[in-house]
C-alpha cells in the first residue's frame, strides 16, 4: 500500500500508544523521514495529535456501533476515522471510509476491511451524542474532553468545576508559537524586525519582554531559528528564569537541567557572565544541553552528568530545582501522559521531588534562592511538595513572588492553561535565611 498521510498516522499512533513512544518524538521523526507534502504533514500531524488528545471521547462515540469483539488495531483506526469526520469537517466522507478499509485490509485482510467499512458507515450515519445529557459533571467532564475519572476528581476538589472544564477545555486547543530572544546575540527589536520580514505575525508579550507570540510559518524553518537569535519556549516557560532572577556574575546551578532550556534562558539574562551550572541525571541528555548552549553561543553554562538527589560539591547564589514531574500541565504537546499518569506514579515523584530539594538546599549561601517549578497542575507535587519541604526546614522561607494576572505578591504561583493559553506550570521562590 503507498504510504500515506493517514496510512503514516496509523502507524505512528500504534507506536504511541502500544510501544510508549513520545508523540512529539514520533512525529519530528516521520515528518522528518517523508517527503510529505505541506498539506499532508499537516493532516498527519492534526490525525495524531487530535486522535490522543480525545481518545476516551473518542471510544464513548464509538461503543454503540461495536457489535462483537474487535481487535485493538481496528479499534485504533476506527478512532482515527472518526477523528476526522468530527472533528475535521473539510474532510469528505467517502475519502476516510476508503483509506480506513485499504488500512484495514493491508493490515489484516478483507474481512477487517469489511468490519471498518460497516462501522463507518453506520457512524457516520447517525446523530452525534449530546455531552450535556450526562448528568454528573466530572463524569461528563471526564468524556467530553478526554481525561482519566480520577484525574477530574483530583482537578474538581482543588479548582472546582468552572476552572477544572476550562483547563480540559484549553487542553484541546491549539498552542501558540512562542519564541525567546537571544539578547546576549542580538536585540528584541531587530528580531522582531527579521522576523516580520520573513512573513511572520509578531507580537511582544507584555509579561516577559524577551517572548515572542508569532504566526506564520513554522519558526523552524526560519533564518532567526538557526542562526540561535531566538529559541522555542512556552511562555509559562519563560517565567520560571524571570522568577529566579539571576544577574551577571551569579553562580547558579540548574539541578534537572536537559535539554536546557531554562539554563540558556538563566544564561542569557545574566548577559553572559557568571556561570550556569547544567546537570542532569541522564549522561546521554548532556548532549542536548551542549547542543543548545553552542547554537546559543553561550560561554557561561558548564554542562555535566549528576543525579541531583547526591551530594553537589560547591555552594550557590541560586538554584532551579525544575523537578521531574507528571507533565500534566503540558498535555497540549504530549496528549498521551494523561493516559500513562496514575495516582500511584504521581505519589512516587512527590517523594523524588521533596528528596531533590532535601539534598540541594545543602548548595544555595545562606540569603540565596531556589526556585522550585513544576510543569503540572497536581497539587500533590506542586503546593504539597514546598509546604512539606518548609515545614521540615525551618531554615527556609517564602520569598514573595508577583503573580502575573492579579499583581499581587503571593508564595506560590500556578499558571492554569488557561490563563495564557499556554502550558500549566507552577513556580515558588524560597529564601535560605541568613545565618
């Protein structure tokens, strides 16, 4: 069978879904590998992506028209047909019943050909269920937009129902391209020139000067991008450097650092000067680091391989614990860690993240910082976690923190999705007291 945009997407959410593979991996890879036309990498991209983000809705519309047993791949491919007859409605019908039954049948014979097309059809057929009609609200929550039961219940009793529905909500929306300024390479006002000169829309954030809302083509295939005057980061992302405030001079390690993101951003704030110590646990990931300081042409980051719950050798004026953590706050880029993510795991990383902090604190000088940030939403490792960690350490206390909606100084900081149309993160800043 000829290898198609669909055809492609198929496999690609089979190795997804069955084989744990990164979605974000996985589709730079096939995007990378086929020579796809602009439009069909987009369809491809939009097939996977829409199909994990709303797989459990995805199987509720599906139940009624399932008579008998059918295998997990067919089950797969009937999500992926119904994607797009639901949710892309430029699509003709006849156009995804055919593919759907040459997949099925290259797949699995005439016969699997024949159960996809008899599904469709009647699918396709009827009238689409009505969300509302479901009486209880996490339930229906938890349907509409494709989210684990016990995941609503968590969000519900620390959000409420309101806040809980329009996070699942902007969950399934579209990102928006962010980019940050190199200023140690150049200025924001001549990138945003540049980049208007390419075609791109751009607007500066009036939050994080150096952030960059654009639309237009893909930033990777820009000029600016390559030649590392600006990087892709979230504009949740952002705060987290601006949060730790780092000046020239400093020494500030970044405790969980790949691929480096945020050390670079440290860097670039602090002109340049100082040093930005980059660890992390994986040795293999140091690369990754390397790889965006050289782009970034960034002399003060020392990148090296260390487990940040051992012991560090030297003391700092600041410290990034940007902990490991669920990734439910970034289900916009990674639509399948809220199928993966249980109660269990999440208890598992709250003790990782609170033995981080217990072996760092040794590291910051007596008045230094650490920042503690997070890219969930889960209080257990959000609040939880820095409470816990002040409560058993008196040596340490809040330093206050302006929020960037209300402008008041709060403690701890947590972006909803929401909020920014952005990822979920949550930042606190606490101070080791002089001794």
């Amino acid at each position: 069978m000829t290898t198609t945009a669909r055809m492609l997407a198929f496999d690609s959410l089979q190795a997804i879904i069955n084989d744990k593979a990164y979605s974000n991996l996985e589709i730079n890879n096939i995007l990378s590998e086929y020579p796809l036309s602009r439009a069909d990498k987009n369809l491809y991209t939009e097939i996977v992506y829409g199909t994990l983000k709303r797989k459990y809705t995805l199987d509720y519309m599906l139940q009624p028209f399932v008579q008998t047993k059918i295998k997990g791949w067919v089950r797969l491919l009937l999500w992926m047909s119904i994607y797009q007859h639901v949710y892309l409605n430029r699509i003709p019908q006849h156009a995804i019943i055919n593919e759907a039954v040459e997949i099925a049948k290259y797949k699995g014979g005439p016969h699997n050909g024949n159960v996809v097309n008899g599904i469709l059809r009647n699918f396709m057929r009827t009238e689409l269920p009505d969300f509302s009609n479901i009486n209880n609200d996490q339930t229906r929550i938890a349907i509409a937009y494709s989210l684990p039961k016990w995941l609503v219940k968590h969000w519900v009793t620390h959000f409420g129902i309101e806040k809980t529905e329009a996070m699942a909500q902007s969950f399934l929306t579209k990102v928006n391209q962010t980019v940050r300024v190199n200023t140690t390479q150049t200025t924001i006002e001549a990138v945003i020139a540049k980049l208007q000169d390419e075609g791109f829309e751009v607007e500066q954030d009036h939050d994080i000067a150096e952030c960059l809302h654009i639309k237009g083509n893909t930033i990777i295939e820009s000029r600016i991008f390559k030649d590392g005057l600006v990087s892709i980061q979230d504009k949740s992302s952002m705060f987290v450097a601006n949060v730790l405030a780092p000046e020239p001079g400093d020494s500030v390690l970044d405790a969980c650092s790949a691929p480096g993101g945020k050390a670079c951003h440290i860097a670039e704030l602090m002109a340049n000067q100082g040093q930005v110590d980059a660890t992390d646990i994986h040795e293999h990931k140091i690369e990754l680091i390397n790889f965006n300081k050289r782009k970034l042409r960034l002399s003060n980051i020392l990148s090296y391989q260390h487990d940040a719950t051992q012991k560090y050798d030297k003391v700092y004026d600041k410290i990034l614990v940007d902990a490991p953590c669920s990734g439910l706050g970034v289900l916009r880029h990674k639509p399948e860690i809220k199928y993966e993510q249980s109660q269990t795991s999440i208890q598992a990383l709250v003790e990782l993240q609170l033995e981080i902090l217990n072996n760092i604190k040794h590291n910051v000088k007596p008045g230094g910082t650490i920042v503690y940030s997070t890219c969930t939403v889960e209080q257990l490792e959000n609040e939880n976690v820095i409470y816990t960690f002040l409560k058993e350490n008196k040596d340490f206390e809040f330093e206050l923190i302006e929020h960037p909606i209300t402008k008041e100084q709060v403690k701890t900081m947590q972006i909803l999705p929401q909020d920014f149309n952005s990822d979920g993160f949550f930042i606190t800043k606490i101070k080791r007291k002089e001794q």
